[in-house]
C-alpha cells in the first residue's frame, strides 16, 4: 500500500517551513520591529522640523516594540512576555540604578587616575536633549539583540552558540563607529555579554533596557563623554586626559581598559547568578 499521499497530507506547507526557518523568523522580527521604527523615523520628517522635537523618537521606540509584539504574536503564535510582564516599572528601575551604578562606578575611577577631567559646566537643560534618543537605542539595541537574536538562536542550537554569537555580534555592530579601538570593541563586547547576563536572570528585556540606557545617558547628557563614538553634548563637560587605553580617548569611555574590567566584572557576576536558575526558565 502507497504511503505518499498520506505523507503529503502531515507535510507543513511551504509558508509554515519557512516560517519556521530560524533565518527567516530573525529576518521577520527585525523588520517588524526595526522597520517599524525607521519608517516612523522617515515619516515624521514631513513635519516642520520646528514641530520635531522629542516626540518622533519616543515615537520611534514605541513602534520598535509594538512591531516586534505583533511579530511574535502573528507569527510565533505566542505571548511575547520577554517584552511583556506586569513588572515594567520596576524592572526598569532596577536596571537603571544597576547601570548608574556602573557608569558612576567607572567615571569615578577615571577621574581619580586623572583619565577624565571636568572642564566645567555647560547648560544644565542640555541633559533632557539625548534622553529620547537614548530610550530608543536601548529599546531597539536589546530588543534585536537580546529578545530576537540571542532567543531565537538559543532555541535553534543551543545556549553555548547563542551567547558567543551575540557578544560577537553585538561587539561588532560597533565596529563601523568613530574612533573604534581593539580595546574598544573587547569593551563593548564585555557590555554585551553583561547585557546579555541581566536578560538571563529573567529572560525579559526590562532590567537590560534599563541598564543599557542609564549607561548611555549619563555618559552622553550628564558627563558629556562620548558614546560608543558617538560625540556627546551634556551638562558637565568633562574631556579625556592621559593615554587612550585608559581614557578611552574620543571613542569615550567604552574604549578604556577600566570599563572592559568593569562590564567583565558584571557579566561574570551575573551569568553565575543566571546559571543558578534552570536553562530552560521562562519568562516570570
């Protein structure tokens, strides 16, 4: 007796293998959420650029997020509460006060071995001008790389795979930045790795959403240190002194050899903490 048709008939179809397929289902949740997010950014240009203040960014993060929600609903089938949970308040709070706490922890050693120096203080109302900014770069940032790329990998080949590849990959997203350093690039990706540590602990974005913004916001608006290589326009202004190993020179901070011990410091702390939870665990 032929089997064929039988078979045929329990074979998914085409759309559902691909929809299946890990490549295609990263490349899905990118779009709808990154290109949810560039095509907001395009939109609000056909307002008078007097009117575009704050709002199209702010905007653009809610659209990054409303498009990966609707990514992982309509095509994961699914709840998506690694971007979800009753706890959003607090859980950013935390990772804001984790992340202050690194970026005070690291300024202030630098300004005791003489690699910063503040040269004085600008306008204090220059510390609201990057804060919309950098809610949308941390909202896109750990939304590709943590709750798209590094879960959607792990489920493929494993947690091993997934996290090499998303240090790797987070470090070299940077790499086209200004000023980019080797010691640069092992910094950011020691940052990454610490991200990805915080996403562990309850395998939500909130807490590392939190983190990674405190850490870009205080450097850009309060210390007027650069980002990444992205200049900076704060209230304090405080400049690089001495070699670039130890300042970070014009990339900022995140190129200096205190923050790679620093981010590593954090990333080992809290994969061990992670590790003490099942690999399996769920969002809670």
């Amino acid at each position: 007796m032929s089997t064929a048709a039988p078979d045929a008939a329990l074979r998914p179809s085409l759309g559902k293998r691909l929809l299946a397929n890990t490549f295609v289902r990263i490349l899905l949740a990118v779009l709808a959420s990154i290109g949810t997010m560039a095509l907001l950014l395009m939109l609000s240009e056909i307002v008078p650029k007097p009117m575009r203040v704050v709002w199209p960014t702010l905007l653009a993060a809610a659209g990054c997020m409303a498009g990966y929600r609707f990514y992982v609903r309509n095509v994961e089938k699914r709840e998506p509460l690694e971007a979800a949970g009753p706890r959003i308040l607090p859980e950013l709070g935390k990772g804001f006060g984790v992340g202050a706490a690194l970026a005070v922890g690291v300024a202030g050693l630098l300004l005791l071995c003489g690699a910063l120096q503040v040269q004085g203080l600008g306008d204090w109302r220059a510390i609201f001008k990057p804060l919309p900014e950098q809610i949308m770069v941390a909202t896109f940032e750990e939304l590709v790389f943590r709750a798209i790329l590094f879960r959607i990998v792990e489920e493929r080949w494993g947690f091993r795979i997934a996290v090499t590849s998303n240090v790797l990959l987070f470090a070299l997203a940077h790499l086209p930045n200004d000023n980019v350093s080797v010691l640069a690039v092992l910094a950011t990706a020691s940052a990454g790795a610490g991200l990805l540590g915080v996403y562990l602990l309850t395998r939500r974005v909130w807490i590392a959403m939190g983190m990674h913004f405190a850490w870009n916001y205080l450097f850009d608006a309060l210390m007027s240190v650069p980002v990444s290589g992205h200049a900076a326009r704060g209230w304090i202004q405080v400049t690089p002194a001495g070699p670039e190993w130890l300042s970070g020179g014009a990339y900022g901070v995140e190129g200096s050899v205190v923050t790679l011990i620093a981010w590593t410091a954090a990333a080992v702390a809290l994969f061990r903490v992670a590790g003490r939870r099942p690999a399996s665990v769920l969002p809670r």
